[in-house]
C-alpha cells in the first residue's frame, strides 16, 4: 500500500519565555492510503501538535515529513487534506450548505460544481434538509457533521480530525462513531484522527498510536485485529477488551517511562 504519510525523526521546539518547550521528539510514522489512525494520549503528550504538523499548521524543527508525496506546505496547497476541528468552527450568519460551501467558493469552483458537492457530501453526513437551517438551530452532533462535510468538500485525500467528538455527550458520541466508520467506509479516505478516549480509539482504528508526554513521543503502535465492518456491540468481545487492554496498558507505560 502507498502510504500517505510520512514522518522520519521528526521533532518539534516551541521557544517561550520560560526556555524551549520539546514538544515532540523522534517521530518516526507511516500511515499508509486508506487506513484509519488514531493518536492517543494524555493531555500534553503532542498529538494534536502532531496532526497540525501533517496539516502545516506547526513546522517541525528537525526531521521530515511528507504529506502525499508532497512537503506539508505542498500538500496544504494542494488541499491533500481536510481538517476537522475540536468545535464545529461553523460562521454562525451562514447557513449550512454555505458553511460547506465557503472552501469551495475559496478555490473558485463555478456555482454548479459547488452546489453539486454541497448536496453530496451533506447526504455523506445525513444532513439534507438541513441544507437552510444556521448552526444554531442544529444540535452540536449535527454541527460537527456538517463541520465534516465541509472537510470532505474539497475531496481531500486524507481527513485530519481533532478530537471532533470530544465536547459530545456519550450517547450522540457513539452514534457519530458508527456513523464515521460508514463515512470512511464509503469515502475510502485516510484519516488520521486525535483522541482521549480508549473505546473511541479501539473501535474506530486499523492502528492506535499511543504516545507518551514530555517531550511527545511515540510508546507503541497497535494493529487492530478487529473486522472492518464493526458495530457498537463489538465492545463487549474478547478482542475488542484485550486490545482496550493492550492501550491502557500502554499508556501507563509511557508515563512511568517518563517517570
């Protein structure tokens, strides 16, 4: 498989007034086309640092990366990828097929084409109808499902998710859960996607990076051995608890090997 991503010894410094802040160190990674990745970690540990990387948002100070086969700088021109972020980050005086719309009316697209992918990629979320309401009157599940629309727009290659179901209570984030895996499913994008949850991780994965804080690093790598077709019921197998397990357990390595 083509990987879509590349990091080789990568590391990155924040200068502060209080003296340099490492950030992450020696991040070594692959992430081949189609996969679904997770960063996991605790609070500090730079994976969020490390996906704005891949989205040139941060510029590493040592190491490579490719994004694509392009630099990250390329590959943002490009719009090799869509990014979602933690809050639905939605103009609240647009509506939401405007909201969607807004990337592509940046890229020029004639009315036609904007209108055609607008209508697409709000029936890739389950959004149409919805198309005149603000995001106001949508409840914060909705709003980040067309917050993932709007990513999709462009047609990225890859979709870089911060933490988009964080703010979300349980139940709305399990439903988004299932409905993100029919999503990757169906789009066949590489995504790479940032977490705090252990069953989020395990449940939506082909591979779980566990990192480890100050400076980040990467702990471990863990294949999934779970089927890609999943429902919620396969959190209650053996394989989904031992790979749990495998995570956890991880994590709690990494901070004693900090210690």
């Amino acid at each position: 498989m083509t990987n879509v991503i590349e990091t080789k010894d990568l590391s990155l410094t924040f200068e502060t007034n209080d003296g340099p802040v490492h950030a992450l160190s020696g991040i070594d990674l692959d992430v081949a086309e189609g996969e679904f990745v997770s960063f996991i970690g605790p609070s500090g540990c730079g994976k969020t640092t490390l996906l704005r990387v891949i989205a040139d948002l941060e510029t590493p100070t040592a190491g490579s990366i490719m994004v694509d086969g392009l630099s990250a700088r390329e590959a943002r021109l490009a719009r090799a990828y869509g990014y979602v972020f933690q809050a639905a980050a939605l103009y609240p005086w647009r509506t939401i097929a405007r909201n969607v719309e807004l990337p592509l009316e940046v890229m020029g697209l004639d009315k036609a084409e904007r209108q055609a992918r607008i209508k697409k990629n709000l029936e890739l979320v389950d959004l149409t109808g919805f198309e005149k309401k603000f995001p106001w009157q949508l409840s914060g599940g909705m709003q980040q499902r067309a917050s993932i629309a709007r990513a999709l727009a462009v047609d990225p290659d890859i979709l870089l998710m911060d933490e988009p179901f964080g703010a979300l209570d349980e139940i709305v984030r399990d439903h988004l859960n299932e409905q993100l895996l029919k999503l990757w499913d169906k789009t066949k994008k590489t995504v790479v996607f940032v977490t705090h949850s252990i069953p989020e991780a395990v449940f939506l994965s082909t591979r779980i990076v566990v990192m480890s804080p100050r400076p980040g690093r990467i702990h471990d790598i863990i294949k999934s051995t779970l089927p890609r077709d999943r429902t919620l019921d396969i959190r209650e197998t053996p394989e989904f608890l031992e790979l749990s397990h495998r995570v956890r357990e991880g994590l709690r390595e990494g901070h004693s090997y900090d210690g």
